[in-house]
C-alpha cells in the first residue's frame, strides 16, 4: 500500500465505529468494568501487549487512532504519544539509558534536546559526548563500553548537515548501542528510518503531522524489540496527550501528503532563488546540488520539507534587523510545520562544542508555508532592499 493511502486508511475502523468515518474522541480517566474477572482479563491482556482500554492515560481508541497509523507510515512496530516534540526526544533517550550511562549525540542536535543531556541526565548520572555530524562510521571512535544510545538527527537542526544514518546504525549495532533518530524534518514520508537501522524514531507531531500550529505533540516509534522499554518508561512517568490534541494530530496527518509536497516545491524554488541573491552567502538546503551532502539526501531520502537556512553575507546586526523586522509574510517565531511561512536568526556557535560554527556570515533559518512562492520571493526581496539601505 503506497503511503498517500495509508494516510487516508490508517488508524481508521469506522466498522468499529457505527460507520463514522473519524475516529471517536474519548475524554476518558476512570474505566468500568462488569465483574472482576473481566477486569482481570483486560489487565492480561494489556500485559500481553495488546490495545485494551483499562484507564485513561495508558490510552484509548483515540490515542491509538494516531499511534497506529504514524507507526504504519514510519514501517515501526508500535508507536507512543507524548504532549510535545521535545517530551518524546527527552524520554526516547530516558527509556534506554541508566545511570552511570554513556550516550553520543549529533553536535547540530535541536538545542532543547541538548539540554535535556546537559542537566536532566547529567543530575542522574548520564554522560553525554556531542560529535561531529559528519563522522559516519568513525563514530566507533567515540564509542565507549558504556555507551547505550547514539542520538542522530538528519539534516541538522539549523545548519542542515546530513548524517550518514546506515553507517552509523551499523558500527553501533555492532556495540549493542541503540539508535534514536529525531525523524521530524523529513516526517515518515519523506525518510524511513526503519530502513536504514534506526531503532528508534522520533517525529515533533507539532510540526508536520498537526500542520496548522495550533497543538503541541510528540511521537515515538520503535521496533518490536525496543518497544516495552520505551512503553514502560512512557507509563512510569505519566506521559500521555489530551485526547482533544491527539484528534488534532490524526485529523491533520490525513492532509500531510499533499501539504508536504506543496511545502517541499515552494521551499526548493525559493532556495534556488536565494542562491542567487547578491545578498546571500549560502543556502543550506539538503536538495539542492550545491549542498555538502546532496548526494547522501539523494541516497537515503525520498524528499524535503519546507525547513532550510540560508547565510547573509556579512553585515551589522542593524542591517540584519532590517530585513528581519521588515518582512509582511514571513512570521518571525519558533517551531515550523504549519502552513504560514516563519523566519529567525540562529546562532549555532553559541551552543556547539564538538564542532566549530563561524557566525560571521549571519545564519537565517526560514520555514517556508504554503503562501505562493512569487508573493514570499517579493516579501523577502522588499527586506533585501531594507537590508541594503541599512547597510
């Protein structure tokens, strides 16, 4: 089954469901039963793994509505809801490591995953090294006998580099590491991670999977033998989403093939006109051949979302603020996903310790909506301008 009827067909019983094509909203903490024995059997059963209802949090037709179908189009076995983007990366990590721990995470890492390592797991005795991006298979240089977890993210956030995932996964297999990849840029459309020995597979539903920036969301999906680890950390801590918000979600996914690809053509025709602005330096955008690692996107990925950055030439923070603070269409704020174009300044030196980020070149990272492509071109050629006066 191609994944654009995936998207449509799962999750969804409506047989289950009077014929009603959505899936049900449950609002549900306490659950009823009949007799003891029945209760008994539904705690059996949701010990042998199977989806029963037995209390609110542990979860409903609701909640597996989305976990169901995002696991289906990420090729994983079962799936887990969290209440945000950064509670899935912080608790994938947490499920797999204990103290006195060593784990190896991506340098171009989503700084509050970052973080997370350097005080959550610090406190409880969980050493972090960051490497390089770019390492590949010399990441069995950093590989200690404690090393439980090695935290990939593809492209980098801000910076976009691309990680050889399978050479990677394949040295860490090797020392019986697991592999926890931060899978939100390109969603399960556009890379699949099971396939290329990820382990572990994280989406900020947030993002792409709501699409409209109106709900806060995390997935993580794992293979059958990772998947008790992860559930019973996720049940131990009380992690769980609003059935209202998980509606959202699944509501939004069934539109994510359209609006991905809509997001991926406005996105590649805007970079390539920046690429010849005489005020840009550089675009890092995975899909375009000038980037770095074009050629492992084109090896590994299957397409590119709407997120990319692109380098000022180097100019005063007033000539920067200019442009910035000039643009109409353009948003400027954190997250990425929905349908408005959004734009901000980063500053990855402030934070990267295993590798070196030269900021003179300001960095922009823009996430581009589903606006028309000539009226954002116009945006950004109106800021330009700003830009040029101020210089």
């Amino acid at each position: 089954m191609k994944d654009e009827t995936k998207i449509v067909v799962s999750g969804r019983n409506p047989e289950d469901n009077f014929g009603i094509v959505n899936p049900p909203v449950y609002h549900a903490s306490t659950v009823l039963y009949s007799s003891l024995a029945e209760l008994q059997q539904a705690h059996r059963d949701r010990a042998e793994g199977k989806q029963v209802v037995t209390y609110g949090r542990i979860g409903t037709p609701t909640s597996w509505s989305l976990e169901n179908a995002v696991a289906d189009l990420e090729g994983g076995y079962r799936t887990q809801v969290f209440p945000s983007g950064l509670a899935a990366c912080s608790f994938a990590i947490q499920a797999f490591v204990k103290s006195g721990d060593h784990i190896l995470v991506t340098d171009s890492v989503y700084n509050p995953t970052r973080q997370f390592c350097e005080t959550v797991l610090k406190k409880f005795g969980v050493q972090t090294t960051y490497y390089d991006p770019l390492i590949g298979k010399g990441i069995a240089e950093l590989i200690q006998d404690n090393t439980t977890v090695i935290f990939t993210e593809s492209p980098g956030s801000q910076t976009f580099e691309m990680q050889d995932i399978p050479a990677i996964a394949e040295i860490a297999h090797q020392h019986g590491a697991v592999v926890i990849m931060d899978n939100t840029w390109a969603s399960p459309l556009f890379y699949k991670p099971f396939e290329h020995g990820v382990d572990v597979s994280i989406q900020a539903g947030t993002k792409y999977i709501v699409g409209h920036s109106d709900v806060m969301i995390g997935t993580v999906t794992t293979t059958e033998k990772h998947w008790p680890a992860l559930q019973a950390a996720a049940n131990q801590m009380g992690q769980t989403s609003g059935p209202d918000d998980v509606y959202l979600a699944q509501r939004g996914l069934r539109t994510l093939s359209v609006r991905l690809k809509q997001h991926m053509e406005n996105a590649i025709k805007i970079a390539k006109w920046l690429e010849d602005r005489p005020e840009v330096h550089s675009v890092l955008h995975p899909a375009l051949e000038s980037h770095p690692q074009h050629d492992l996107w084109k090896r590994d990925f299957l397409g590119a979302s709407g997120l990319f950055s692109f380098r000022l030439k180097a100019c005063s923070k007033e000539a920067m603020a200019a442009f910035l603070d000039n643009l109409e269409l353009f948003g400027m704020g954190y997250s990425w996903g929905g349908y408005e174009s959004l734009i901000i300044y980063a500053d990855p030196s402030s934070y990267r310790t295993a590798t070196t980020w030269d900021n003179s070149n300001p960095l922009i990272r823009v996430h581009i909506g589903l606006e028309d492509p000539e009226d954002l071109m116009a945006d950004l050629s109106a800021g330009f301008e700003k830009l040029a006066a101020a210089s």
